[in-house]
C-alpha cells in the first residue's frame, strides 16, 4: 500500500482517509499470527535465573493445558499468558491479556490479566508481598479457574526435566485462534460485563 492520508490532524480526516486506515490495519492484522510467534521466540533468550527460558516455560504451560483437555482460546493463552515479560515485566498479564482480547471470550482474557496476582501465593510470602491478595476476587465468576490456571499450568512449568510440546505444534492453534475475526459478536456483550 503506497497511499497515505490527507491529514495532519486525525479531525481533518474525510471519509476516504479512514477507509484507507482501515483497509491497512486489517491488512497489518493478518500478520499478528506471525507476530506472536516472533515474541514467544524472543523468550528463549529471557529472564535469566530461572531453570528453563521463559519460552519452555511457557511451552510447559500449555503442554499442560493441552494435555489436561482446555480447549483450544486456553490453550493458546497458556502458551502466550507471559509475552509481556519482555516490555512490561512488572504489568506482563495485562499485556498478554490485551492481546488475546480481541480474540476470546471473557473468561480467557481475565484469566491471564489476573494470573500475575493469582500467582503470587506462591512465592509474595518469601519477599514480604501479600500471598492472599487474590482472595479481593474470592466470590468472582472466574476466580477458581484462574486459581486452577496458576496451580496446574503455570506455576509448576519450570522443570527442565517435563517434556513439554515444541512451538511448531501449537503453531497451527495459535493461527486459528489469531486468524479470527476480531471482537466477535457472541462476546461483545460479556466483554462489556467483565470490564470492573
């Protein structure tokens, strides 16, 4: 696309203008598949002091998610639930959360916006941090399954001795899940009701 606006000012824009914009976004969209793949790969070289990458230890959690029967939106978020580490480490859920957004239902997003919270019970007590501080959403819809989420995926992917799946096979999930159309009606109403 070699064309660009007319404007300087988003306020001088004209119908054309926005038309333009949103043939090239939905255009930039069609690669977002591709652009998590790159940022899941980036984590192989992240995070060090742990013993596995942030990328096995995100391929572990989905291992897991897989193997336990999740269907394929938790899967996919259990794979890319910590992509955020590496522009937002003290924030990273909310950054994954925003991604997957768009492309599932309510319940996904909040799990993994949530899961950094949910997952400090297991460690905030060693460094003087609130362990308990999930417990604020103790009578949420979804707060079991973020507190399964973290007990049985999450926090227990960081042993270099579990055979965890490559990327390459959930590659083709990944793709189906981001190759959606975005904002799919049947959530819209949910997604208005999960915003706090």
């Amino acid at each position: 696309m070699n064309e660009i606006v007319s404007f300087r000012r988003m306020e001088d824009g004209t119908r054309e203008d926005y038309e333009l914009l949103d043939e090239s976004e939905r255009e930039y969209a069609r690669g977002l598949p591709d652009a998590v793949l790159a940022s899941l790969e980036k984590l192989d070289h992240s995070l060090e002091g742990y013993p596995v990458s942030r990328l096995e230890h995100s391929l572990q959690t989905a291992t897991r998610a897989l193997r336990d029967g999740a269907d394929e939106e938790l899967i996919v978020a259990a794979l890319i639930h910590d992509v955020g580490d590496e522009l937002a480490p003290y924030n990273h859920a909310e950054i994954a959360a925003g991604i997957l957004r768009p492309y599932v239902r309510p319940e996904v997003t909040w799990i993994v916006e949530q899961h950094g919270l949910f997952q400090m019970y297991y460690y905030a007590h060693h460094t003087g941090g609130n362990r308990d501080a999930r417990e604020k959403f103790s009578g949420h819809r979804w707060y079991q399954a973020c507190k399964d989420f973290c007990a049985n995926w999450d926090q227990c992917s960081f042993d270099p001795t579990y055979p965890w799946e490559p990327l390459s096979s959930f590659e083709p999930l990944l793709r189906k899940i981001f190759s959606r159309p975005a904002h799919d009606p049947r959530y819209v109403k949910d997604w208005v009701a999960a915003r706090p």
